[in-house]
C-alpha cells in the first residue's frame, strides 16, 4: 500500500489517506492501522519493543568540499502482532551474476497460504525490464533444506528452507 500527500503543519497528525500510525507508549509501542476495506486493503498491527533503541553511527560523506550526506538514525528490534495474525517476510538477496527474491506468508497457526522463490538474471545492457524475456525461473519450495541454482549456471546461490514437495515451476 501506497499513500502520499502533504506534511502537515501538526505534526501530532500521523495519518495520511487510509494509513495511520498511533504512538501508544513512545519506543515502546506503536500502532499501524490501514483502513482501504475498498480495494481490500484493512490491518491492525502492533509494534513492540524487544531492544531498546539504538542510535546507529552517523553517516556524514563529502564529495570534495560538498557534503552529500549528513544523518543519523536510531533502531530497534520489535516484535508484531496482527489482527487478524500473520507472518510475513521478504528477502531479497543480491550476488553477483543473479538475484534471490524469497517470499512466505504464514497464518496464526504458521501454515504458509504463499511462499515463493524466484532466481532474477542480472540485466544486461540491453536487456528488457519488463514483459517477454523477463520471467523469472521460480519454484514454490519442498519441505527439507533444497539447493536452488538458476541460470543454468550451476552456481549455487542459497538453501531455503522449503514446504511442500511436487509444486515446481521453471527449476524443475
């Protein structure tokens, strides 16, 4: 989901379109609410502290006498809780010659309803972006640790840790 629009003046205003952010308890808590029920769109999420924050060095970079970067940041480690629950993670991986794009949602009870891998050649430089040519080899991964190579160059470029056996496409 996507939502843009203007900074406002009140800066204790944090909702833009149907996305809105409520700070519960400062650092420790925050919630994530997305209201689009129209385009079936519609979460509850809460953000819990498991470290407390951490202020990550500052990132200062010249380019000569220029200064092209100055900033800081803080982190901290959450643990979520969804209405209704739900485990989501996104892993893309680059290396050298091909991209890993790693997908699984999971429901409450931990049963993924989505999981796919997908090996990405590197572009060339004319290579297409988009449409025929650009598919993607893809497997929707088997339960144990399985060796993925895409390419056809026989490197190996990562073990997942796969679901269910038989539903392959592209890899074989």
């Amino acid at each position: 989901m996507f939502a843009s629009g203007r900074i406002p003046l009140d800066r204790t205003r944090t909702s833009i379109g149907p996305i809105s952010v409520e700070i519960v308890e400062p650092l420790r808590v925050n919630r994530i609410l997305v209201d689009a029920a129209e385009h079936g769109l519609v979460a509850d999420l809460t953000a819990t502290a498991r470290t407390p924050a951490h202020e990550e060095p500052r990132a200062t970079q010249y380019d000569g006498t220029e200064l092209r970067t100055d900033s800081t940041r803080a982190t901290q480690m959450v643990t979520w809780t969804a209405l209704p629950q739900v485990f989501f993670l996104r892993a893309p991986l680059n290396f050298a010659d091909e991209c890993l794009h790693y997908v699984v949602m999971e429901n409450e009870a931990g049963q993924p309803w989505l999981e796919r891998t997908a090996v990405l050649p590197v572009l060339g430089e004319e290579s297409p972006v988009f449409g025929m040519g650009t598919r993607p080899m893809a497997r929707r991964t088997c339960r144990g640790w399985r060796d993925l190579q895409g390419g056809g160059t026989g490197h190996h470029c990562s073990r997942l840790c796969a679901r269910s056996a038989g539903r392959t496409r592209g890899l074989g």
